[in-house]
C-alpha cells in the first residue's frame, strides 16, 4: 500500500499562491532527482478544498513535499499548512486518557 503525505493548505493562503509553491516545489524535486521526480512524486491535488497529496515512500516525494512545506511556511507562516499521512501512522492516533 502507497502511503501518501497530505498537506492541508489554509484557507488563508490563496490557491494561486498554493499552486505556485507546488509548482517551485516541483521544479526543484526535479532538479534535485531529475526526471525521476515526475514518476516517483506526482502529486495528486483537490483544487476546490486546498488538498495536496505527495507519495511517501520515495526520496523525490519526500524532498517535495518538504519544499512545498517550506515555501508556503516561509510565505504565509508556520499555520499555511497542515500535514497528515495517509493512511494514518499509527503514532499520529490521538491518545485516550485513563478513564475515558
């Protein structure tokens, strides 16, 4: 099973904006794992609710999803995004507390 990042863009960010991070972020997975980064990083993207998702489980998708990452936190601060993995990792399950 692939496992995906997903990056939840805020609605503060406008999409425009978005979507040229992902492209730079694109352009420079690519420069760094050549052509391998188009096969290997391809996102999938939900336009309409600001949703990206980038493999995880090659080094062109992580590198790009760590770009993509950090263009939108260094334009619009630490808040622009959210990530999540898909499908859940086990450690990202929220804690019940004794009792509950």
């Amino acid at each position: 099973m692939t496992r995906f990042y997903r990056y939840l863009v805020s609605p503060d960010v406008p999409a425009a904006d978005a979507t040229a991070a992902l492209t730079l972020a694109g352009w420079a997975a690519e420069s760094l794992h050549g052509a391998r980064a188009r096969l290997d990083a391809g996102p999938r993207v939900d336009r309409r609710r600001m949703i990206v998702e980038v493999p995880a489980g090659t080094p062109a998708g992580r590198d790009l999803g760590c770009l993509f990452v950090g263009f939108l936190t260094r334009g619009f601060g630490p808040d622009a995004v959210r990530v999540e993995t898909d499908p859940p990792v086990a450690s990202h399950k929220p804690v019940r507390r004794a009792g509950r």
